[in-house]
C-alpha cells in the first residue's frame, strides 16, 4: 500500500534559516501527495498538493515542495522560517484517489528567535 | 464561506459510555471524512460520507459509526467507550471527494478523553 515517512520528528531551526522537511513515499505510479500544517489545538490546513503538473509546486505561506520521482522524494521548504512557522507538519498520499489520505507521523518544527 | 466546524471542542467520558460528535461541512460540500488522531497511531482514517452514503471505512471496529445528513452535516458515535479511545477527532470536507481536485479542509477537531 502506499505511504509516507517523515524523516526527523522534531526540526528546530533559527529564524531567518532554511526550513527543509523531509517526506519520501513509497509508490510506483506518480501518487497524490499533500503537506498539511496543525497548528496547537487546531485542525489540519493545506499547505501544498503535487498532482502531477508541474514538479516544484508553490504552496501558501511562502512554502514549496519538489516532487522527485528518481529518489520517490517530495521535501517541504521554506527559504526563511518565521517564528510563526512553529507547527506540526503533515506529509499524505492520496492512493485511491478520495479521501482515504495516509498521513506521515508528522514533524514537528521548532524555530529560535 | 465559514469553515468546517465540530462540536463539542472538548469531551470527557466514562469508559462504557457512548458518545456523539457532530461535523458541519463547509457549504457545498457533499463529502466528509472523519479521522483520529492519538500521539501513538498519528492519523487514521475512520471512514468517508458522500451523499449520505459510505463511502471508504478505515479499519476500525464496529464501535464506530456514522452518518450523514441530507444537508451534508454528519455525526460519529463510538459506542462502549475505551480508554484507548481518547483522542482528537478531526472532521474533513470536500466537494466530490476526490482526492487531487478537492483537498480536503479540517475542522479543528473534537478532544475526547475517557476516563
């Protein structure tokens, strides 16, 4: 079946760095695949979805993500972390394609003033 | 457009007891899916209403129900509660309910503790 894994559950960067989060997947057609951020005590909220279209896709919040197929990669990044970037992230797959979504174990980032 | 909205926030629980979470979707949206979410299991999906049918079910016992209404609206009911059972219940809608065309939104969830 297909999945995801979240490689690091705690990040911690300093603000103004380079955040990069790492998901891989295991699948061997070109999967539905979304990062997610959960605020405390909040739900889920889109932050990106790679369906295909292009390989480097532009999310909210200044956040990216690049689908590589050759290491069955698709890492978060964000070129300057904000404090307000502090959050649990979520890599998914969508394997069937509605809304039965397999979710990574999350990762946690932490950023220092 | 106001967003998915679950009630109650917080629930406390006796062990044995049943309990009933309501969803409401956000306007026109037909489908919604209900997820647990523990420290332990991470993100498991329950199962997914569209049109006030079943579509998907995760793979969770009978204990766990739901439905939908004909407005869209849906409840989950987890009857003879378990320890194990405490969790943060998030609801999700979407328009057809599929995947890569219609992300799913979240609401910002139930807190179920049994004690």
């Amino acid at each position: 079946a297909q999945s995801v894994t979240q490689l690091g559950s705690h990040v911690s960067v300093s603000e103004g760095a380079l955040v990069l989060l790492r998901c891989n997947y295991s699948s061997s057609v070109p999967p539905y695949l979304f990062w997610y951020v959960q605020y405390p005590n909040q739900g889920l909220q889109l932050l990106l979805k790679y369906t295909s279209a292009a390989t480097l896709v532009k999310g909210i919040n200044g956040f990216e993500a690049e689908f590589k197929k050759s290491e069955t990669s698709f890492h978060l990044t964000k070129p300057s972390a904000h404090m307000s970037d502090a959050a649990e992230y979520f890599c998914a797959v969508n394997p069937y394609n509605n809304n039965d979504m397999r979710f990574g174990a999350g990762t946690r980032l932490t950023v220092k003033p | 457009k106001a967003g998915v909205t679950q009630t109650p926030r917080y629930l406390i629980k006796t062990r044995g007891q049943q309990v009933t979470l309501s969803c409401s979707p956000i306007s026109g949206h037909r489908s919604v899916s209900w997820y647990q979410q523990t420290p332990g299991q991470g993100l498991q999906f329950l199962f997914e209403y569209f049109s006030e049918t079943q579509r998907n079910k995760g793979n969770f016992p009978g204990r766990f129900s739901g439905r939908q209404f004909s407005n869209s609206r849906s409840e989950m009911n987890v009857s003879t509660l378990e320890l194990g059972d405490s969790a943060l219940y998030l609801c999700a809608s979407s328009s057809d309910g599929t995947g890569d065309n219609s992300p799913l939104h979240f609401g910002n969830g139930t807190r179920l503790t049994v004690t």
